[in-house]
C-alpha cells in the first residue's frame, strides 16, 4: 500500500484540463498567476525534490498492522516490506508531480507570452485607433471647411444672380420704355399723317364742290347765251 497516490489520470486529460484553466489564468493580473517555476536553474531540482521528501515523509500514514493472531509469521514478515515500497511510491509520486509542476510552469510562461503579446496589440490597436480617430477629425474638418465653402460659393452665386436679375429688370424697363415711347412718337406721326390727310380730303372735296358749281354757272350761261342767239335769229328773221 503505497503512502502517496500518483496521479491516475492520463497526461493528455491532465495537459488539456491545465490548458482549459490557463485560459481563465491569462485573464487575470499577473500577480494573481502562482509563480510555481523555480528562479534559480534546474541544478536546484534535486534540492526541491529533497525538500518535497522531507515535508511528505512526516505526512505519510503508516498502515495499521493486521491483528490476526492465527497468522503472526505472515504478518512480521509482511511488515519490513512496506518500507521499501512506501519510500519507491513517493519517488515516483514526487517525479509525476515535479513533472506536472514544470508543464504547469511552461503551460504559466505560455500564458504570460500570450498575455504579452495581447497587451502589444492592444497598445498597437490603440496607436491604429487614435490615428483613425485623428483622421476622422481631419477628415470632418475638411468636410466642415468643404460645406463652409460651398456655403459661401451659394451665397455668391445668390447675389451675382441677384444682381443679374436686377440688371435684367433695369434693361427691360429701359426697352419697355423705349418702346412706349417709340409707339407714342409713331401714334402721335400717324395720327398727324391721318389729319393732313383729312385736311387734303376736305380741301379735295371743297375744291370738287367748288368746281361743280362753277360747272353748274358755266353750263347756265352756255344755255342763256345759246337761248339769247337762237331768239335774236328768230328775231331778224
């Protein structure tokens, strides 16, 4: 009956259940991650090992011896043996252990690279977030200096039309009034071409009235004259 138990379980069952706790290890602060490595070499293995000897050996149980009064040759013979076999047990059980410590110690320095590595792309992470960042300001700096500008190229848009528009107006008030004044001019000639033309008509028609009467009186006194020359004839005759 051996006084330490070696472990029982497969190595590959025990380096995947370590692996699975360092990943909750690594997620800690370093100083809650048990140092189990040793700082000095591996010269100082031995020394732990004894060490390991000396504090099991006292905290091994010692088996009570059978009471069996039928068999007390068997059982004074049984008990030298179990000196031996206890001091090889804790050997063994002390190496498995030593070995579970120094893959526990590796699987620890694994986890410190990984957190090491993790806290160098965090701080790469921060350094590519704070020059996004930068350049998203930049970026809307240009883009508020952009739309200022804009802003102000509408605004002188606005008054160049403006002022367009107003000289559009000016201009065709002055032709709306050029020509106005044109009409009138050529009403006012036409309405003077109408009156002299009038004027012709009644002077045409007074001198055509003026005419026929003296038609009229030069008709009569052909007839009176004729009249008077047929009578004077009759007369002599």
């Amino acid at each position: 009956m051996s006084m330490i138990a070696a472990p029982t379980a497969s190595w590959s069952h025990i380096l995947t259940q370590v692996a699975e706790s360092l990943d909750r290890i690594s997620e800690k602060p370093s100083a809650e991650i048990l140092r189990l490595k040793p700082t000095s070499g591996p010269a100082e293995l031995p020394a732990l090992r004894l060490s390991l000897d000396e504090e099991v050996a006292p905290a091994a149980v010692m088996p009570q011896q059978a009471v069996n009064d039928a068999e007390p040759v068997q059982a004074a013979a049984a008990a030298p043996t179990s000196g031996p076999m206890s001091s090889e047990a804790q050997t063994d059980a002390v190496s498995d252990w030593m070995t579970t410590l120094d893959i526990i110690n590796g699987m620890v320095g694994l986890a410190d690279e990984q957190k090491k590595r993790l806290r160098e792309q965090s701080a790469s992470h921060e350094v590519l977030i704070e020059t996004l960042q930068r350049e998203l300001k930049e970026t809307q700096q240009r883009l508020q200096l952009s739309e200022m500008r804009a802003h102000e190229i509408q605004t002188r848009a606005d008054i160049r039309l403006q002022r367009v528009q107003a000289d559009a107006d000016s201009q065709v008030e002055e032709i709306r009034a050029e020509a106005e004044a044109r009409v009138r001019t050529l009403q006012a000639e036409a309405e003077a071409w109408v009156r002299a033309a009038e004027e012709q008509v009644r002077v045409a028609d007074l001198r055509a009235y003026t005419a026929e009467k003296w038609l009229s009186r030069i008709d009569a006194a052909a007839k009176t004259l004729l009249l008077g020359g047929h009578m004077g004839q009759v007369q002599e005759g």
